[in-house]
C-alpha cells in the first residue's frame, strides 16, 4: 500500500530533488529516471541528481544526460525524494545539508531499509524500486510511456538478473509484461546491460577466480587494489558476486574488494549472495550494510585479510541457520 501521506506530498509538489544511491545500479538509474518523466508528466519540475556519474552503460537511457551531481542550492525545491536507498549515508553527496528542511518522501524496497525519510514507502516484496514507481504511476493516473517504460524495466531487470532472483513473483512478471507492452525493450537491457562486462573485469576475473575459496558452503574471493589496478578495472568487478553464487556446493558468496576508505584508511568493499532458503542481510545490516535477503553488502575497516577473518564465519553461520530452518 502506497502511504496516503507520499502521493499527498507528491501532489502538493512543485519542484522536486529526486536522489539514489552511491556506485548507481540499473534500479537507482532506471527509477530516478522514470520518476523524472513521471513528474514531468504532472506538470512538474525536478533535478535527478547522484553523487557518482552514470556508468557508461546506462547513458543510453531516456533523459541520463539530465542526471547531475550533487547540489547546494535547495532554493526553488519544495521536496527531496529518495529512491532505492535503504539508509541517508548511501545518498552520498545527492543529499545536503541544505536540503534537510525539505520534506523527504522515500520510495524503497530494501528489507534492511531503516526509515529515514519524513514520509517512507518501503515494499519488501517488490524485486525493485522500479516495480515501486509502476505502482505509483497507476496512483497518480500517470500512462507508462516508452521511455518510462525502458527505465522502469532496466531496473527491474538488473535487480532480478532477468527474472531469475528468488524475489521473482508473479506480481514481478505482471510488472515485467505491463513494461514490455508499453514499449520496453528486453534485448536491449540484457544484451548491453545486463550480460555485458569490459575487457578489463574479464581479465579481473581470470585473475582472481583461481584464488577463490569454497568452504561450508560460503564461496568468497578477494580482490587487492593492486589487481584492479593491474587490470584496469578501476574498483569494478562486474557483479562478481552474483557468478559465484551458481557454483555447485555454495549456498552463498562473497566477494572482499579493497578500496580506500574516507579517510585514506585501508577498507574494504564486501558484496554478498545467497541462495534460496539463504538470508545475508542480517549479516550485511550487522556490518553496517544493507540489502535482501538474496543480496546484499557492506563496507567494513581494516585489511583484506582482516575482513575475510571477520566476515566469512558470519556468513557460514548465516548459511547454517538455513539450512537449520524448514
Ligand atoms: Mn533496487
């Protein structure tokens, strides 16, 4: 049920911050957009805005050029909306502090979601905040568009890896089919989108797969910032994640990539997998993350080393609490 309340601020409305998340995926990217053409479609103005720039393979979409980097000015906005963001530090830079008088109006469908807007829409069972927004466009008597409907499903295709997450309900595919007839393209988001990986995290991977490691059921592999460098890959590892978890005997993976962290301090970037029947989001929250129970990460302090000593005896108590549970 969308609150009374949000479609009420939605309406009242007339100038409109509409935000996501840092490191932008398909959802953040493919709903901020189509929130941008569906309040253009009211009659009203808004500034999409991230605090990282759109990966090269979501500039094709409808209206990406409009996306820009984070702003100081809140004078003339009446609003702030929040997409596909479980907590305010995942906003980065998108949300300052001149905007903190606004009233903020989030729209999310993380479980670990910890309701930091003044108005919160959070939907656990939708796949994606894109499938959220399809809702709130029947709420507002908003038609899908073609383009609208090439965001919508981008989102809900990178967030279900093409209708194969556990998430996947009927209710998914109905959304997944309204968007197909109202112009969008599957092909197009899979083949360039979804399937699609540089040379460079080709090689990546080639690199750091013959390290990996399978042990009770929890696959993990590490990735040093030398690698990435070494490869060229620059931070990214193309959902390495999500490739370990088909491998037969785990239940759940886990991929530890070093980065720098604010302060120049060693951290590193944790991303989280898991099969049916397998819940890492208690694990990623209790990091300081978040996600679904499928999916999910976290950033923690220190070394590789030290955050795989951390981490994996949680997630291979993760992964006996499912198998313990019917
Ligand atoms: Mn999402």
């Amino acid at each position: 049920m969308i609150p009374a309340s949000l479609l009420n601020g939605l309406r009242d409305a007339t100038r409109v911050l509409a935000v996501s998340h840092v490191k932008p995926d398909g959802d953040a990217i493919g709903s901020l957009l189509a929130l941008g053409h569906m309040l253009g479609a009211l009659g009203k103005s808004s500034v999409l805005s991230l605090n990282d720039p759109v990966p090269a393979i979501y500039r094709s979409l409808p209206g990406a050029d409009a996306i820009v980097g984070p702003q100081r000015d809140a004078a003339g906005f009446d609003a702030v909306i929040a997409l596909d963001c479980s907590s305010v530090d995942r906003l980065g830079r998108a949300y300052g502090a001149a905007f903190a008088h606004l009233p903020l109006l989030v729209i999310d469908h993380h479980i670990t979601n910890d309701r930091f807007g003044t108005i919160n829409w959070v939907a656990p069972e939708c796949a994606a905040t894109s499938q959220m927004l399809l809702l709130l466009a029947d709420a507002l008597g908003v038609t899908i568009d073609q383009p609208m409907a090439q965001c919508l499903l981008t989102g809900l295709v990178t967030d279900t890896l093409c209708f194969r997450t556990n998430n996947t309900t009927a209710a998914v595919l109905a959304a997944g089919m309204r968007l197909l007839e109202a112009g969008g393209n599957l092909t197009t988001i899979t083949e360039n989108i979804l399937e699609q990986r540089s040379f460079n995290v080709v090689r990546l991977w080639g690199t750091v797969l013959d390290a990996a490691q399978l042990e009770q059921g929890v696959i993990w592999v590490t990735i040093s910032l030398a690698q990435f460098e070494a490869c060229g890959a620059n931070g990214d590892d193309g959902s390495l994640s999500s490739l370990l978890i088909r491998t037969e005997g785990a239940d759940i993976s886990a991929t530890f990539a070093e980065k720098l962290g604010e302060s120049g301090a060693a951290a590193v970037e944790c991303s989280f997998r898991a099969r049916k029947g397998f819940d890492i989001s208690g694990v990623a929250q209790q990091l300081g993350g978040g996600g679904h129970p499928a999916a999910g990460g976290c950033t923690v302090p220190g070394t590789l080393a030290e955050a795989t000593a951390k981490v994996i005896p949680l997630l291979q108590q993760a992964r006996t609490n499912g198998l313990s549970e019917p």
